[in-house]
C-alpha cells in the first residue's frame, strides 16, 4: 500500500481484446458481501424487491447492447452471475465488458435507490470478475455451476449467514 491508496490486482488477461467475439463470465458481488437481493430456501434463491431489479436489468441489457446475449445468469442473495456471449462483428470500444457490467450496476442501483426512497448507499463492490470462456466444456462447466448455485449456497465462498 502506497500512500493512501490500496493496490487492486489486475484481474483481466493481458492482451486479451474485451471486444472480441466470445463467451464471458461475469460475476459481480454486493458490496460489503450484503444479502441485498433476497435469500435461498430450500436450494431456491427467493428474490426480494432489489433482487427482481437486479433480474430484470441483467435481462434488458441485450436490448440495451444488442451485440451480446445472455445466455444463463443467477441472481444470488450477496452477488450475481451471469454467462455473456459477444456476436460475431460486434465491437465496442473501450472494453465492453466493463462498459456492459458498469451499465448493469448503475442502473441496477438507480432502480433499488429509488425504491428505497433515496436511502440506499452503493450496492455494489468496485469492479467484477469475468472469465473468458474458452472452449465448450468450460462453457457446460460453467452453466451448470450457475445453474445449481442456489444449491450449492451453503457451500458458496460468498455465502454469509
């Protein structure tokens, strides 16, 4: 730590281009690890109000970006996941992933702000974690690990009771 300020570890791959045709996965977590989006009972995530907002933005943003498609997400109670596949020709500038999940998380916290009337703080931890998705067993590997994550919550290294 230099200063006042806390290094972050670079989580992207070098010389990866963020804009390249390809299968991503994203996972973004609540800040602090708080349970804003609901709870999981009997292996079934139940949303609350902030979580259904959370839902339904991940699903609008092919309409906002209609170069991806989403192919599986899984809103948990502390973070999400989500698989995001960038169609062929499709370019953005200055990397898309972060321009997509940075959209997903602003107005994921407009909604649940103004739901709260005003009284929110930010929901979200800075940054995410995303995976470039190589091959078709990494893919199967990690749709079913979104899938089956409500019941593997206990089990979760985000879980928190």
């Amino acid at each position: 730590m230099k200063g006042n300020y806390r290094y972050r570890k670079h989580l992207r791959l070098k010389n990866h281009d963020y804009s390249s045709n390809g299968f991503y996965f994203i996972t973004i977590c609540c800040r602090k690890f708080k349970p804003y989006f609901g709870e999981v009972i009997e292996d079934e995530m139940i949303l609350n109000d902030f979580g259904r907002i959370a839902d339904e933005q991940w699903q609008l943003l092919s309409e906002r970006y209609p170069q991806i498609q989403n192919h599986i997400h899984q809103i948990m109670p502390n973070h999400m996941h989500g698989i995001l596949e960038i169609h062929n020709g499709s370019k953005i500038q200055n990397n898309p992933i972060s321009q997509i999940v940075g959209a997903y998380k602003s107005l994921t916290y407009k909604f649940c702000r103004k739901l709260s009337e005003g009284v929110l703080d930010k929901i979200w931890q800075p940054n995410f974690y995303e995976h470039v998705i190589r091959n078709d067993e990494a893919f199967k590997k990690i749709h079913e690990y979104v899938e089956t994550n409500p019941a593997q919550w206990d089990k979760d290294k985000y879980f928190m009771k």
